[in-house]
C-alpha cells in the first residue's frame, strides 16, 4: 500500500482514536468536500445500530456536508460491511474508502 497522503493519514487517526476511546468494534471518520471532518464508533443501542461509517456519514449529514472526498474504517473484519459503504455512497459514487486495521495499517482502498 503506498503512503497515505496527510488529510487520509488524519481521518485513519481520526477513525482510530474513536474506535480506541469506546472500545467499539469498529472506528470511522469521513472528509467532506470542504475538508472537515467527522468521526464516530459502532452505536449498538437497544433501540439504535449504526455501523461506524454510518454513524459518521449522519454526523457529517447532520452538520450540513453535501458530499464526502474519502472515508475510513478502522476494524478487525476483512471487508468494509455493504451498509456501511452504501451510507458513503449515498454522498459520493466514487470516494475513496479505507479500510485499516486496529493498528492503522491501510489494507486496501475502495473506490
């Protein structure tokens, strides 16, 4: 895997301090197309679940974000879930989504 360049780096920090902080399966962080960014963990409520990527697309939603520049997933499962990647798609057909590992080594990058 080539090395991220420095606001890919960010949302791959971002997305592992969130996972790290509530001990969640999964950790994410989005960019919007005006470079801020969002970061969340797995919600797993009675009454409410949201995969981390779906928790940080509502975020960035919820703030105003029209469209998304590039995601990231940090999770120990081997493929980025098709939820997850359809509440990325629902804001950019080809943003560039990463999926890296608890340790924030990139695996592979779905666009």
């Amino acid at each position: 895997m080539a090395e991220l360049d420095a606001e890919d780096a960010k949302i791959v920090t971002l997305a592992r301090s969130s996972r790290a902080r509530t001990g969640a399966a999964e950790g994410a962080a989005v960019r919007d197309t005006d470079g801020r960014t969002y970061a969340a963990a797995t919600v797993a409520l009675p009454s409410l679940r949201l995969t981390a990527l779906q928790a940080a697309v509502a975020a960035a939603v919820s703030s105003g974000a029209e469209g998304l520049e590039a995601a990231a997933v940090v999770t120990e499962s081997t493929a980025v879930d098709a939820e997850s990647l359809a509440a990325v798609r629902d804001l950019a057909a080809s943003a560039p989504v990463l999926r890296a590992d608890p340790g924030g080594t990139v695996l592979d990058v779905l666009r």
